[in-house]
C-alpha cells in the first residue's frame, strides 16, 4: 500500500506566487480540475500522474474561497461511499459544529452526499471523471464559511481525510 500527495497549488494564481494566501476568485480557465478541453500544465501533471499511479483514493484538498460560496458543506464523490463512512463523515463535521447541506440527500449515502457523475453536468470534462476510473474521489466542499480561518479548513479537511483512510484501511484488513 502507498499513499502519494501531489500538491496542486496554483501558485501564479495566488498574490504574490504564492507567497501570501489571500481569497481570490478564480476564472473557469484557472480551474484545474474542470478544464479537460484545455486543461492546465497543473492539470497534465495531474492526469499523467493518475495514469502512472493509478490511485485507489483521490482527495481533492482546496479551499472554496474561489466560488464565493456560503453554503453548508456537502461531499461530491464518485463512485458512491458506503453508508458507515458516510455517516463518519457526517459526525467529523458536527464535531466541528458546522451545518452539512440538506439539499442533497443521496438514497444509498444520505444527507450532504451526490454522486457527482449524476448531478455535475461538465463531470465528463473534469479531472474526476479521470480519477474516478482508477478508484474513490471524494470532496469535502467547505465553503467561505463566516469566522473559519484558512488553517481551521485545512483541519476539518485532513481529520476528513484521515477518516476516509482509516475506514478504508479498516476494509481491507476485513
């Protein structure tokens, strides 16, 4: 078993390359994930990397300051997640106290959860469609919510993706 992070950062994209993180929305052309029909160099890196790798896990680390979003936090995957996991990632967000999104509420996953080949409607010419062939991708959309600080959102994401392993690990020992 191996486990490969390929950071994604958009640097050019960023004030100062990078070197300050600011808020920042981001135009469909500096997207790397749904640009398939012209797609980025981060966006060739990615995919050649998945080709060589072939990963059986993608989490797509982000912030979602870019959509000016203030929604609650819901979970885009492909292909569906078992009900257990769903629920574990369900309580990590409560824990954190923040409100998951009610308007999606998949049959098999429950609230917050989307299969994002069934709703997505550019899915075909995002990076997921891709990743999704070699294995589970699985997002954590937490928006530009009031008062959370770029390093809490990076916590809620990393204790989501810690879940994700764990319960995955927990499945292949069975």
């Amino acid at each position: 078993l191996k486990w490969i992070f390929i950071p994604c950062l958009n640097f050019e994209d960023q004030p100062q390359k990078g070197k300050k993180l600011e808020k920042v929305m981001k135009t469909k052309a500096q997207e790397v994930d749904w640009c398939l029909d012209n797609p980025r160099e981060e966006t060739k890196v990615l995919l050649s990397l998945a080709e060589k790798y072939k990963p059986i896990i993608t989490f797509p680390l982000h912030d979602e300051f870019h959509c000016e979003e203030k929604i609650p936090i819901y979970f885009p995957v492909s292909p569906k997640v078992d009900k257990i996991l769903s629920q574990k990632l369900r309580d990590c967000i409560n824990y954190y106290g923040l409100e998951i999104d009610n308007s999606f509420n998949d049959i098999d996953m429950g609230l917050g959860f989307f299969e994002m080949s069934e709703i997505a409607k550019d899915y075909h010419n995002s990076t997921f469609s891709i990743l999704a062939k070699y294995g589970q991708v699985i997002e954590f959309e937490l928006s530009d919510i009031k008062d959370l600080e770029s390093k809490k959102l990076c916590e809620i994401q990393i204790n989501l993706i810690l879940t994700v392993i764990q319960h995955q690990l927990e499945h292949i020992k069975r």
